[in-house]
C-alpha cells in the first residue's frame, strides 16, 4: 500500500507489508503479514536540547523527529499534553537504586502512556477519514482498564472489553465495569484463554465480516512510541542530579517486552543508558533464551506479578530486529524472580526505607539487588515502577502486613455506576452481542 504523508516508513518484523505511514500502521495494529511495524529508520534526538522544564515539554522534543512531517503533524502537541498530563516522578528507594513512578495516570499502571496517546492519535486518524472502530481487547490485568480509560469518549471509537468473570481482581474488576462512553464489558463465563481465543476468531471468523475491528494490545507501536518518553526523563533526571557524571542502568519489570522494547528504541534514537536489565518473574522464557538461544517459549505460569505473567513474548519478535543476538547481550542482562523473593524484597523495602512497591516493582528491585550481590552490575539503577500498590492491596498485606494508601482515582470508582454484559465463550453470541451493543 501507498502511504500518502512522509515520514518515516514503517515496515513488518517478516518482511513483505512495508512503506506503511505511522497512521496507517496504527489503524492495522498487525501488520499483514503477521509481523510487527518497526521505523525503517530510527530518527536521531539531542538529548542536549531537550527542554525538561516539564514532562510534557521534553515529550514534545523527543517525539519531534517522530511525529513531523506524518499526518498527525498539526495535532500530536496538543494530543501529547492532553494524554500525558499526570506526573512522572523519580525517587529514591535505596543505595543509588531510583524508582521511575510510572502509576500516576488515572488507572494506576504504565499502560496508560501508551493508551491514551494511542487513542487519541487514531481518534484524530479517524477524525480525517469519517471511519469508526471497534476496539477489541481480552483483558487479565492493566491493559484492559488503561485501553477503557484511554479510549472511552474518543470520537468514532467504541470498545469491547472481555475479561474471566472470576479471573481479575476485585479492584481490576472495579476499574473495568466503571460505565464509561462508548465502552462495553462483557464478564466471559471461561478463561483468560477462551476471551484470548475468542479475540483471535473474532478476526478471522466469518460471522464478523463487515464490523471494523481494531486491537490496541501491546503490539501496536502507537502504544510504543510514547513509552519512550519516561524513559527519556528518567534518565535525563539522573544524569542531570549527578552533575551528568553518572549514566544510569535501566531495569524494566518485563512481560510481553513491550515496555523494554520502548527503551531500546529510545536508547538507539540517541537516549543514553548504561544497559537495561530484563526483570521477569516464574515466566522466564527471555532468560532462558539469553543463556542458550535455542530455547522456546513456554506455558504461561500464575504468580503475584501477573501482569508479567507472559509465556511467548509478543515484542520478542521486534527485540531480536532491533538488536541482532550479538548485540542483544551487550545491551540487556536479564533474571527471573520468584514469588517468595517478590514478597521478601516488598518486606525488606518498607522495612528498611518504607516504601510500598508492587510486587511488579518489587521484581524488579530484587533483580538489581541480586545482580550487584553477584557482582554483575554497579552504579545507579532507574527501576520502572509499573504498577500502582494500591492495585495489589492483598499482596502488600501479606508482604508488608500494611494496606496501602488508596488513590483518589481508585476511591471514586467505589461509587461510580457500573455497567458489564455476562456471557459465554461463544464466537456466534459474541459477534450478535457487539452488533447490538455497538450498533455497527
Ligand atoms: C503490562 C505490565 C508489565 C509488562 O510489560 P510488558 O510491556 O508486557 O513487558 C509489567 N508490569 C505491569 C504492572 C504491567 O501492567
């Protein structure tokens, strides 16, 4: 296909749906082929000339080389300030350990920068051509509540959310069922897997014929693209703190890699970073692959962190593009944490500097904290803090034996009208229960 604006053309991970426009290779999420959109070319950023006086004015700087001359040239300032308008700070947990808090968006994860720029960039997309969309997502965790927050009123788009009626947790079900404008849930009388099955068909099925499905997981580098910027202004915070002596180690609570293929692409458009660590928990495929490149996916396991809960990594395939084997070592280290050590690490930092991380954070914190013992790493670290504590209260209880602190956000959902559709994992109801729902 043809891509009416410049900028840079985004290709697929396999090869064969190439030259598309930012636009179109968010409106398609999947390219094709089956692969994975990547930049034919990385534009370079000055870290020298950003502006940090603000989060939103140094995103505005790195994304400039990014957004410029692509269809969204005239409207990506005004999208970015209006997503992104909620803090980033970075504090200081232990010895030169910082954490990066990225929980501050209206649904307490990370996944909030990618959405809600994400949604609004495709709104605006949308806006041009007159075309509506449905969203369609399974959701176990974050990604479900960000994507509903993220695209719920934007013009020309509706979405459809599945979760495991039973599978999410009280306070993830609260912020999935919120009524929100042009958002339907539907609680599935199954699985994880049977709402991800469900999605899978939904896109090859021939009952939905004519309904204009889009995804919004994490493949979709609309969603990407933003999560380069905290990185940007996690780093550029320590660099700055230490008279620009120190470069900082960045370690990033991993699932799907999605989050740290944002900072590799961050790092190579000129971002300086001493490496990355990969933090997983049981689900460790990433670190078996480090060892012994012949390794292979593996069955998904349940721990505390279950949003890292991942076998088969979707952005596996857009790493090993942007960083060949060779280069993958020099860059990333990586580790796999139990559940025991999670709860361990979240004990000893509210112990010993009171502290409440998640049990995402906490993997990720416990990651450096074996890796300097071992003598692997040294210097500061810039841990990504994913998750609000907030959102896992059970476990900071078990762990810390305190409730933490309950975000306003959190506590008006309490009391904001709920709306949720049950239903059973069945392709043909589904696709009459949207038709009727969306009207489309
Ligand atoms: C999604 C998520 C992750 C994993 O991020 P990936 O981009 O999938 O690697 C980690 N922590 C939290 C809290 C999340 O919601």
């Amino acid at each position: 296909m043809q891509s009416q604006s410049q900028g840079t053309p985004y290709d697929s991970t396999r090869g064969s749906d190439t030259g598309r426009s930012l636009g179109e290779a968010i409106e398609a999420g999947l390219a094709v082929d089956g692969g994975l959109f990547l930049p034919r070319v990385i534009p370079t950023v000055e870290a020298g000339e950003l502006d940090r006086s603000s989060f939103v004015s140094m995103a505005q700087g790195v994304l400039q080389p990014w957004m410029d001359a692509t269809e969204f040239e005239g409207s990506w300032r005004a999208i970015v300030s209006d997503a992104l308008s909620f803090p980033v700070p970075v504090v200081p947990v232990q010895d030169d350990i910082f954490v990066c808090e990225l929980f501050h968006g209206p649904t307490l994860s990370f996944k909030d920068f990618g959405a809600r720029t994400m949604a609004r960039l495709l709104g605006d997309r949308l806006s041009r051509t007159g075309e509506e969309r449905i969203i369609l997502v399974a959701t176990s965790g974050d990604t479900g509540s960000a994507v509903a927050d993220g695209f719920a009123g934007i013009p020309g788009i509706q979405v459809v959310l599945l979760y495991p009626g039973g599978g999410v947790s009280e306070v993830q079900e609260r912020q999935l069922i919120t009524k929100r404008p042009g958002v339907h849930p539907f609680r599935i009388r199954g699985s994880f897997d049977d709402c991800q099955r469900l999605v899978k068909a939904a896109f090859t099925h021939k009952t939905w014929s004519g309904l204009p499905l889009s995804t919004a997981n994490s493949i979709n580098i609309g969603r990407l693209l933003p999560q380069m910027l905290y990185y940007w202004w996690g780093v550029l915070n320590i660099v700055e703190a230490s008279d620009g002596g120190l470069v900082p180690s960045v370690c990033v609570p991993s699932g799907n890699l999605g989050n740290l293929t944002a900072g590799v692409i961050a790092h190579l458009s000129g971002m300086p970073v001493a490496g990355f660590h990969a933090a997983h928990n049981s689900n460790d495929f990433f670190v078996r692959y480090m060892n012994d490149s012949s390794s292979a996916f593996g069955a998904t396991v349940r721990t505390i962190s279950n949003a890292m809960d991942v076998g088969a990594p979707s952005n596996f395939e857009r790493l090993r593009m942007l960083l060949p084997d060779h280069l993958l070592g020099r860059h990333i280290s990586t580790s796999a944490t139990s559940d025991e050590e999670t709860l361990q690490t979240m004990t000893k930092v509210f112990q010993q500097s009171c502290y409440v991380a998640d049990p995402h954070t906490a993997v990720g914190i416990h990651a450096i904290e074996e890796a300097r013992r071992e003598g692997r790493m040294d210097g500061p670290v810039l841990v990504m803090s994913t998750a609000h504590p907030a959102k896992f209260p059970d476990t900071c209880e078990r762990a810390a034996g305190i409730t933490p602190e309950e975000p306003e956000v959190l506590a008006r959902l309490k009391h904001a009208p709920k709306h949720w559709t049950d239903l059973d994992p069945d392709i043909s109801a589904l696709a009459e229960a949207i038709r009727l729902k969306t009207g489309l």
